[in-house]
C-alpha cells in the first residue's frame, strides 16, 4: 500500500472511528441517564476514580485522563459533589494541591452502572469477534497514546 493509499485508509478509520463514538456516547448516555441518572462522561470520572489508588486522584490528573481543562473537570465534578458520589479533598502536605475522591455511594452507583455499560457495550459489538475487538483497541490505544 502506498502513502497516498495508506493516508486514504487512515482518514476513513479517523471518519468511522468519530461516528461509533458519537453513537456509543449518545447510546450510553441514554441508557445510564435513564437507568442511573449518570452520564456516561459521569460513568467515565467515576471509572478513573474507582480505579486510582485509594479511589482518588488529583484534580489535575483527572483532567489530563478526562481529556479536559481544569475548569472544564470542576464543571464536570460539581453535580457529582452534589450528588455524594464524589468528595473533594484537601492535600495535608500542600494546600494548592485538592483531590476527587470517590465516596461510598459512588462506588455503589458506578458498580450498578458497570453491569449496565457492559450489556450496553456488549449489544453494540456483538457482530464484531474478540480478535477484532482486540486489535481495534490496541490501534485506539495507540491514537489516544494509551499503552496497547
């Protein structure tokens, strides 16, 4: 295959890749809104805090994996405050420096909204074989610099 070719391939992967993402949001923001409450934005902070060490990271890590700004993961954190599924914390070592934690009720929230994404994910991808799932994640996670 030559470059021109190859960049040919690459733009349709990059045109069907935002369109399944678009549907998959849309989907799993129907399905936990409307089973949870949550959004899936939601359903992904609590994700990344459930599986930080001691289910909290710092404001400015969460941005980075959320792909936000610092304001834009405030915004995103206050309804979940509000909630009690998310706590903000002090650093004892350094005032500048605040954590998001996940509470107890988050926990129980994302468990339950855990089983319904993976039905949800599940019914989405169910044409698609494990193999292909594989390879369609490690070439995902090399576009969003993720390890493979």
């Amino acid at each position: 295959m030559d470059q021109e070719e190859m960049s040919g391939v690459a733009l349709e992967f990059c045109l069907r890749l935002a369109r399944a993402q678009a549907l998959v949001v849309r989907r799993l923001d129907t399905v936990l809104g409307g089973h949870h409450g949550l959004s899936f934005g939601d359903f992904v902070l609590l994700h990344h805090l459930s599986k930080a060490p001691g289910g909290r990271l710092r404001r400015v890590d969460l941005a980075e994996k959320l792909g936000l700004t610092a304001s834009g993961v405030t915004r995103t954190l206050l309804p979940l405050e509000k909630t009690g599924y998310v706590a903000r914390q002090a650093d004892a070592r350094d005032a500048r420096v605040s954590y998001a934690a996940i509470t107890p009720a988050g926990h129980e929230i994302f468990d339950n909204a855990l089983f319904t994404s993976k039905e949800t994910c599940n019914e989405l991808l169910r044409h698609a074989a494990p193999d292909q799932l594989e390879a369609m994640s490690a070439a995902l996670g090399y576009v969003a610099g993720m390890s493979a």
